[in-house]
C-alpha cells in the first residue's frame, strides 16, 4: 500500500479493498488528516511514530517518540531464541532483555512461551512506560517484569538474591557514535539513548559480555543483535574469556551477519 492508503486504511480501521469499494468521499476530518500526516511525514517523521503503532512477529505493539522502532530483522532473533528454548523442553524458563525498548522482544517471548518468566530491562522509564501497556494489550503483562536499570544493576538488583538466566536477549545500541550524523533524518529522529554505542558501536555488548556470562545458567544463552561488521568483533570479544564456548553468528534478510550467539559452559 502507498502511505496515504496506509494512513486511510489505519484511520477507518479497514482494508485496502474496503477502502476502495467505501462510496463515501473522504470527511473535511479525514483530508485535514491525511494533509497533516503527510506533512509530517516530509519533516521526516517516522510513519510508525505517525500512525502509533507498528507489527512485530505478528502482533501490533504501540510505538513513539520514546522507543525504537522495531525492525522485521529482530524477528530472526525470536526465531533463534524460540529455538534455543527448544532444548528445555517444557519446563518454565528465566529469560531476560536487555534493553527491551517498546518490549517488542520480551513480548514476542511470552506469547511464544506461556510458561517462561521474563525480566525486561532499560535505562529509559518512558520506555518502560510504554512496554508495559504494550505487554498489556498482549495480555503478557503478569509474565514480564519490567525494570528500570542500567546494564549492570540489572543483575544487582537491591535486596534480591543473585538469579541466572536460561537465556539473556538483547538488541542494544550499536550504531557507531560517529556515524550516527549520517543516519536518515527518520532514524535520527528515534532516541539516541537506543542508538548510539559508542566509538565503534560496541561500549554496551562489552558491559554486556563481562557480566552477563555469570548470571546464565550452565549451558544458558546469550543472543544479542549487532551491526554491519560487528559480528566477527564481538566473537573475538569472547574468544580469550573462559566460559563460554559454541560462538555462532547468523545473518540477517539481507545476508549480512546481524546476530550473535553464544552458550555458557
């Protein structure tokens, strides 16, 4: 569909077919509306942050200024975990995001796995704001515990006893500090705090890879996303540390290496 029918087809609640075989002319309201969203859309404002919501893995989640906007290629990490998880059988599995934005990935997980706990984490309240009433409207919400917290007091939470995770899932920032001036002005316009990692893109999986190892459980996984030409940077990242073994990396729609996966001794 072109945007205007996108636009249309959103705001009527109908199908593309439906808003074709509709007799009435479009409302003062509705040209008013399709005026304005297409003006916003040439200042270069996201069309997922203009219509509130987006699909990811075959769910509607909401989605705006406060959150990145999920891209189809995350959903090979879905398929990798789903995967993964396989190997424990039917039992309840501890699984933590890291990072989880609009809670696209923790909400994927739980629909997928009714019996798993999920600890869903971000430096960003506003996000976590909005991850919540997403995992609402997904009826997941009692599954997924959200909390605010960097990277590393996600794992020394104040009076909780140490917990180690079958599976630990991320999508972080990786987009080189530098580099993001070179972005589109729509991705520009997402949050910086869930784009920029750093000199070379990697400040956050480095945190991640130091401590995340010993809070998996024997044989648990770690499943992270990366960028263009990170992939073979971050298995030399793992290659000296003990621990860890099996370091895998998977490429995206594009045939680009995208994802990293590695399992704890």
């Amino acid at each position: 569909m072109t945007e205007p029918e996108l636009y249309l087809t959103h705001r009527r609640g109908c199908n593309r077919i439906e808003l074709y075989l509709d007799e009435h002319p479009l409302t003062d309201s509705e040209r008013q509306g399709l005026e304005e969203f297409q003006r916003r859309r040439q200042n270069g404002e996201p069309l997922q942050y203009i219509l509130g919501e987006t699909e990811f893995y075959g769910f509607r989640i909401k989605v705006d200024e406060r959150v990145l906007i999920p891209r189809p290629e995350t959903e090979i990490l879905v398929d990798l975990a789903l995967e993964e998880c396989r190997r424990f059988a039917e039992r309840s599995l501890r699984i933590l995001d890291m990072g989880t934005g609009s809670g696209n990935l923790a909400i994927a997980l739980a629909k997928k796995l009714p019996q798993s706990k999920i600890r869903a984490i971000d430096r960003s309240q506003a996000a976590l704001d909005l991850a919540l009433e997403n995992a609402k409207i997904n009826l997941v919400d009692e599954q997924i515990d959200f909390v605010c917290a960097d990277l590393l007091e996600a794992f020394h939470l104040q009076g909780e006893p140490l917990k180690k995770f079958d599976l630990i899932v991320s999508n972080p920032p990786y987009i080189p500090t530098e580099d993001i001036a070179c972005l589109s002005i729509e991705v520009q316009r997402e949050p910086r705090l869930a784009l920029d990692g750093g000199t070379d893109g990697l400040d956050f999986l480095r945190r991640m890879i130091k401590d995340g190892g010993r809070f998996l459980v024997p044989g648990g996984c770690l499943l992270v996303e990366c960028g263009d030409g990170q992939a073979g940077k971050i298995r030399e990242i793992f290659q000296p540390m003990s621990g860890f073994q099996d370091c895998r990396i998977f490429k995206d729609l594009n045939q680009k290496d995208r994802l990293v996966k590695v399992r704890r001794e």
